[in-house]
C-alpha cells in the first residue's frame, strides 16, 4: 500500500529524551517513558517492557511521533509513540536513535 506524500508529511516526528521510565502497574508488556520533545515533556507507552529496562532507557534519546491523538492505555494515556525497528513476531525492537547527539525536538526530516 502506498501513502501519498501529503499524507506522510504530516506526522510530526521529532527526538526527544528519556527524562524517567517505569513499568506500567499491571502489564507485563508496557513502560512509560516520559521524554522531552524539546521544552515540553510527553508520556508515552511503549511495548518494549519484555526487552528493556527502564533504567537503561533514561538519558537516552529516541524517535518519537509527536502528533498522534492521544490514546488510553492501561489506564493511562499515551501521548505519542517511540519508534522501533524489528517489530516482528518475537523480535526485540530496537529503538531508533540518531547517529549523534541532537537537540531534543529536532525535527526528523
């Protein structure tokens, strides 16, 4: 299926940090990360728990689309979503990551 330019371009997809990430109470499958998008801190739950722990996660810097309507999760809400590569049946997703440092909200582009 193809996705027409318009479309794709508006998806706000910027780097933020992991600023705190913990287990989500009751999953064994999310953690919410929260992560500043440059000013502004978003939560956002990820379904990464079985491959990561949240203390590896804070300092680190990941792709986040920003612009996603919030979404109730596990009695909370997510505030976007921290992109991954190897998102197959069974694999450990690997968060994307810029090759160097960047400003958090850089926009990706």
């Amino acid at each position: 299926m193809y996705v027409e330019f318009e479309e794709f371009a508006k998806l706000e997809i910027r780097v933020g940090r992991v600023v705190r990430a913990e287990a989500v109470p009751g999953s064994k499958k999310l953690l919410k990360l929260i992560v500043d998008i440059g000013g502004e801190e978003r939560q956002v739950l990820a379904g990464i728990a079985k491959w990561y722990r949240p203390e590896e996660l804070v300092g680190k810097q990941v792709v986040v689309v920003v612009n996603l309507k919030p979404k109730p999760m596990a009695g909370t809400v997510s505030q976007g979503m921290v992109l991954a590569a190897g998102c197959g049946e069974g694999e450990k997703p690997v968060l994307l990551q810029p090759a160097e440092p960047v400003k958090e909200g850089s926009k990706v582009c």
